[in-house]
C-alpha cells in the first residue's frame, strides 16, 4: 500500500435522483434539482463519512493498524461509520466523546454498540481536548500491545477528502451539465473535496456549526488537494447555524418536513437538514435560480434523527390522526 492507499468499503457509485416536487415546491424547474444519495452507501446505516474512511483506514492498515480512535459527538456519524468499518474489517475501535457514561442510549449510540465498539467518556471536553484524550488513549493501547491509529474528526484530513475529490468525478460522470452542487459543511473534508474536483464556483457549503473556522479548514485541504489557493473563492453559507451545533433550527426543521413531504426524503436535523435550508435560502436570495442543474449531495445522517430528543418530540407531536 501507499501512504494514499484505500480500501473497499462499498459500492459505487452512488444513486442520482431527480427531485421534481421539491423542485416545484420551490419554484425550480422540474429538472433543476437532483439529489444525490450517498445516504444510501450501504456500510453501516449510510453516509459521506464512508468514502472518507476508505482513505483514512487503507492508510491506517498501510502502518499495520489493528485499532481505530476516533473523536466525535455521541451523536457522530463519522463515529459510528468508524464503528462499522472496523468491524467489517475486523478491526477493534475506541470512540472517544464528550460527557459521563450513562447517558441514554439511541440512534448512533446505540449502532456504535451493535458495531462492537468502546466508548471512552471524556467529561466536559471541547474538541481540542477531545483530541488530546484520543492522544492519551492511543497512548495506553500502543502500551497494551496494540497497533493504533488516529483517525481525524470527521474523517476529515487531505487523506480522507480524497474519498470526495473522486465522489466529485463520479457525480460529473453522472450529470456533466452540473451547475451546482449544496452540501452540509462540518469538519471540511466532503467540501474539500468537492471542490478539488469541481472547482470552488460550482461547491456551495452551508455551514453547520460543527468547528470554528470552517472555512480555513476546507481551504488548508482544497489547497493541498489542488496546489492552488482558494480561501477567496469559496462558496459558503453561514446563516444556518442558529443557536448552535446540534439544536434544531426553524428552517431545518421546515427543510426536513419539505424533503419528506415531496419526495420521500428522510434528512437529519444536524447535518442535512441545516444543508437543505442553505438550498431554500439559496433559492430564496437568487443565488440559485431556475434553469441551473443544481445537486444536493445527501451525506446521510438518519440515525442521528432518532437520537435527538428535540427533533423526534417535535415531529411525533405533528403525527396527523385519522379525524374519526
């Protein structure tokens, strides 16, 4: 293997799907929109972080690996994809959060238990201390035995945007008249990506509130991806964030009742949710008008839907009845 190697984690490409009634609910025409499903990767429940991860571990079993670390929310779908990996790969796997041991179980929790991984608590942490943790728990596994390897928040390093600098050839194999394509904006690395491939006028990242300066972050990868500098031109929206990462918003909760309502679409409330209300700002202020092949990139995420308590209280309270 070579210090960019990969490994095969699952199939592709992943579907592209027309979404006509959304398109029309926002005044598009009815084949301006499409989505493109990379929830539907089949490792683990779905999601971006897959295609990341085939970069991140194939380089971490490249230095002999036998042991996985990574940081995250409890609610993380990078972790519980971690999770997945190292158990198809038949790796062990250290996920290292914020907070106390016994918190409830639900949504990605409890799939990072079915995955058989280790939860390491790490109190009241930040990410930075997050990831010092990681550093003291590789530290004890190596003096175990152990072979561990670091895998980065969110997958997210120029390694791991790799796995999207060749999601953005696939989807330009898929429709090559693109215009733009919206993602959710977290640790960097699926915007960086994209952009290495597509090219920063054609990337619009709205930004979920996940780190401080996302914009430096998908820079410092784009840039090494691409040997150019593209701070200036990225496209990123910053208005969806609300009162902070995890806590549903108004336009991501109306996002997320759109995309089911028209097309079937289940979203979660952190990440594509936020991702979709970027869309209808979008189309809203005229960045995105009619005529465009516009791409929203579905990076997953359902199983964090059912883990926040904010989100499922709110749509069971919506549940219709049947008037008797």
């Amino acid at each position: 293997m070579t210090p960019d190697s990969s490994v095969s984690l699952a199939s592709w490409p992943t579907p592209l799907e027309a979404a006509p009634r959304l398109a029309a609910a926002l005044g598009l025409r009815e084949n301006d929109l499409w989505i493109k499903r990379d929830d539907l990767i089949g490792l683990g429940a779905g999601g971006n972080k897959v295609r990341k991860l085939e970069y991140t571990i194939g380089t971490a079993l490249a230095a002999g690996a036998d042991t996985l670390v990574t940081v995250g929310a409890p609610q993380s779908n990078h972790a519980r994809l971690t999770a997945a990996a190292g158990a198809k790969l038949g790796l062990d796997v250290v996920l290292v959060f914020p907070g106390m041991p016994g918190r409830p179980g639900s949504g990605n929790l409890t799939l990072d238990a079915l995955f058989g991984a280790q939860v390491h608590w790490a109190g009241e942490a930040d990410l930075r201390q997050l990831v010092e943790v990681a550093e003291d728990v590789v530290g004890v596994l190596r003096g175990r035995g152990a072979r561990p390897e670091l895998i980065p928040f969110g997958g997210s390093n120029t390694t791991g945007a790799r796995g999207y600098e060749q999601a953005g050839r696939e989807l330009l194999s898929q429709v090559p008249s693109l215009d733009l394509a919206v993602v959710a904006l977290g640790s960097g690395g699926t915007m960086a990506g994209l952009v290495a491939a597509l090219g920063a006028d054609r990337v619009l990242g709205v930004d979920t509130g996940a780190m401080d300066e996302p914009a430096a972050a998908v820079a410092a990868m784009a840039d090494e991806l691409t040997g150019s500098e593209l701070r200036d031109r990225l496209r990123i929206r910053s208005d969806q964030v609300g009162s902070g990462y995890g806590r549903l918003t108004e336009s991501a909760a109306e996002a997320l009742r759109l995309a089911a309502r028209t097309e079937g679409i289940a979203l979660d409330p952190v990440y594509t949710a936020r991702a979709m209300a970027g869309l209808l700002a979008a189309v809203e202020d005229g960045t995105i008008t009619p005529g465009q092949t516009t791409v929203f990139w579905h990076t997953g995420g359902l199983p964090g839907l059912f883990g926040h308590a904010e989100a499922v209280d709110r749509f069971d309270a919506a549940l219709q009845r049947f008037p008797a």
